[in-house]
C-alpha cells in the first residue's frame, strides 16, 4: 500500500511540474492541448488526493476503497498511526479546498457575468445589422462575448473597434465571438480557474489557466473558418492588434501565423492519439486507487 | 415605448448629464418623447436603486436621484474585467489603463509599444 502512495506520489509530482511545462510548449492542434489539459488538470489531482488516502488507510487493509470504508464505519480508526491521521486530514482538506474552489469559481464566475450583463445594458445599444450583438460606446478597440446558458450569449464590440475594422472584417470577428458562445468555451476555463484558485502556489495551475485561456482562442479562429475567411479575420486580429498596444502580445502573433496557413491535415489522427494518452492519463491513477490487485505489489 | 431595460438605459443617460441629479418629475420631463406616466419613473428608478446604479438624496422634497458613479466609470469597470480574464501579458497591464488619467495613459501606450518594438 506505501508502495501505491508512493507511485501516486510520484505521477502527482509528474503531473504538478514535468508534464504541464511540456505540454505548455506543445504547439500544434488547439482541441487535443485542450483535451490533454482537461485530463492533466483531473488526473493530477486523483493522484494527489490517492497519495494522501493510500497512506492514511490502515496498514494491512487489502484495497485502498475497503480502507476508506472502514475508516467511515469508524472500525480502523484505532488502529491508525499518527502519520496516518496526518495524512488523512491532508487528503480530506485538499479534497474540500479542490471541490470548494469548483464550486466558489462556478458561482462567482456567473454572479460576475450577471452583474456585467446588467451594467452592458445600461452602457451598450443593440447592434442593428448583427444578431445578438451589443455595440458599447468607448475608444477600446475590444470584442469580447458574455455567455448566458448553451449556445446564448451576447458578442459585444466596441465603438473603437467599429472605426478601426471594416465590415468584412467585423463580420469575422463576430464569428470568432459566436463560436467561443456556441462551443462553450468557459466552460473549459472554469476547472483551470478553479485550480488557479486552489493552488495559487502550484506553478503548473497557472501555467495550465494561461495555456487554456490562450487555447480556446486558437479554436474560436478554427471555428470561425467555416463561417468566414481567414485571411480576413488575420487582417481584423492585426488592426485590432495595431490599434491596441496591449493586445499586441505573443497571442496576436500567433493567432494571425496559424490563420494565414491551412488547418494541418494531421491534425484529426492527433487528436485522436490526444484521446487515447488522456484516457490512460486518468486511467493510470483511477485504477491504482481502485483495484485491489494493486495493492499487491 | 420599448423593453423596460431600454428605459432603463435611457433614464440613467439622463441621470449621467445631470450632475446635480433629477427628481422623478423632471426625468419625466427630460424623457417626454417617451410620454411616460410618473409610476413608470418610479419603477425604473427604484430598479435602478436596488441595483445600484443610482442613488436616492432623500433630504429634499421631491426625492433627487445621482449616478453613483459615471458612465466612463462604468465603461472602465467592464474593460477592466473582461480584459483581466485575457491570456495576454500585455492585456494583463492594460487592465490598470482604466483606471489612471489620459495622460498616463498615453505615458503607458508608449512604453507598451516601444518594448513591444525593442523585443521584436
């Protein structure tokens, strides 16, 4: 059983510091990163919490899930060593404080979209040529979207941003705004936000937020292909980059290099290849947890 | 007559211009195109209150109400958190232009992009 710990341990180490630094230099297809993450970010934290729970059980106990349940019966208590209790109490704290977090950053995250909702209202006019669009009146040359439930929301752009883009482009930017509501796209941030929130300490949740953060703008530029041409929203991305001193950032470059070159065609046997490694990354820890015959060894 | 947010709107556009406030009579007034009853002033005012948009000087007879705080204030709130949840460093700094002068800010704009050209 130390001997699980101890490999959960070291996969919990791998996947706090090694693998995220990999990964975050990874570029290639932005939907297989985000997979991977998604599955870095859970897999991580199984590990962590088992490490905690394979040294608190009893010593002696044949799997780790009879342990736990003889510890909730109260009839292992007894015999548990003070390590054990300090271990124990670990791993019930971090399985509070990573849930909690879910939990703080899911209604905080929505109480704050409400709240910006209500304030966009009173600040912004409906656009009368695109739907579901806001035009705000300020000198900022920004787009950005507020999601409201599946596939609703509302694109918001700028007055600044109007003068600076003509209406191609514009076109282009809203379907890059629609595709980050139609696909959900914070939806995926939230975990990362909530492990940032969790960990602050931790580099690789910061790492991991950015990565996603980041990522999910290279797929709304992959979405938004379908709808328009890239090389126009490429133009929109460098107006607005232009015009904005501080959008002119690594993501600007980026997003205009991969618009400018086709969709890699290799990217579909990537993404399943992406699939398969995040199923044995959160199979790895799930099933040295569960098993008994793991604990054998 | 239009949605009861679009009357929102219109009645705080009115609350902003005016910086010694408005009584309900007067927003009235001031909204007449609209030809609203003074209970329909009423309501939105009192929505507005209770989201904190407006407050309510209750030492004079009409009650008069005031912006809490400015359009522009209100513009750099939003700016100031949407960019925040942006991936970029650069976006990340943009999150304090909001909340200095214009001159500053133009202080800032140079910095950003003369590092910006010094590292490309």
């Amino acid at each position: 059983m130390t001997i699980v710990g101890l490999i959960l341990a070291v996969l919990a180490f791998l996947l706090a510091w090694p693998i995220p630094a990999a990964l975050a230099r990874f570029r290639g297809d932005p939907i297989s990163e985000v997979v991977l993450w998604q599955a870095v970010g859970l897999s991580g934290g199984l590990s962590l919490i088992g490490a905690a729970l394979a040294f608190a059980v009893a010593p002696g106990t044949t799997s780790l899930p009879q342990g736990l349940l003889e510890l909730l019966r109260g009839e292992a208590h007894t015999q548990l060593s003070l390590v054990a209790w300090v271990f124990l109490i670990i791993a019930v704290l971090l399985i509070g404080r990573l849930l909690g977090c879910l939990v703080l950053t899911f209604y905080s995250a929505r109480k704050a979209r409400l709240r910006h909702d209500e304030i966009l209202h009173l600040l912004s006019e409906p656009s009368a040529t695109y739907p579901d669009t806001r035009i705000i009146s300020t000198d900022e040359v920004v787009a950005y979207c507020l999601p409201k439930g599946p596939r609703k929301g509302t694109a918001v752009l700028s007055t600044g941003l109007i003068k600076a883009l003509d209406e191609n482009e514009r076109t282009a930017v809203i379907a890059h705004e629609r595709a980050h509501l139609d696909f959900r796209h914070d939806v995926l941030v939230i975990p990362f936000a909530a492990w940032h929130r969790a960990l602050p300490y931790f580099s690789a949740t910061a790492i991991g937020l950015n990565s996603v953060n980041r990522l999910i703008e290279l797929m709304a530029d992959d979405q938004a292909r379908e709808r328009v041409d890239p090389q126009i929203l490429a133009q929109a991305v460098q107006s607005a980059a232009e015009m904005n001193p501080e959008h002119r950032g690594g993501l600007s470059a980026q997003r205009i290099r991969r618009l400018s070159h086709p969709l890699d065609s290799t990217r579909i046997p990537v993404r399943l290849m992406s699939i398969g490694l995040a199923a044995v990354l959160l199979l790895v820890p799930t099933l040295l947890i569960l098993t008994p015959a793991a604990f054998g060894i | 007559m239009g949605t009861l947010g679009e009357l929102e709107r219109s009645v705080m556009d009115a609350i902003w211009v005016h910086d010694d406030g408005l009584s309900a009579a007067e927003l009235r007034d001031v909204l007449s195109d609209r030809e609203l009853a003074l209970t329909t002033v009423h309501t939105v005012l009192s929505r507005l209150e209770k989201k904190g948009f407006v407050t309510r000087d209750r030492s004079i007879r009409p009650h008069r109400y005031l912006a809490v705080s400015t359009r522009e204030d209100h513009v750099a709130e939003l700016m100031t958190e949407m960019l925040s949840q942006a991936p970029d460093r650069q976006a990340v700094l943009a999150r304090f232009l909001g909340t200095v002068t214009e001159a500053d800010t133009k202080a800032l704009r140079n910095l950003l992009g003369r590092n910006h050209s010094t590292q490309s």
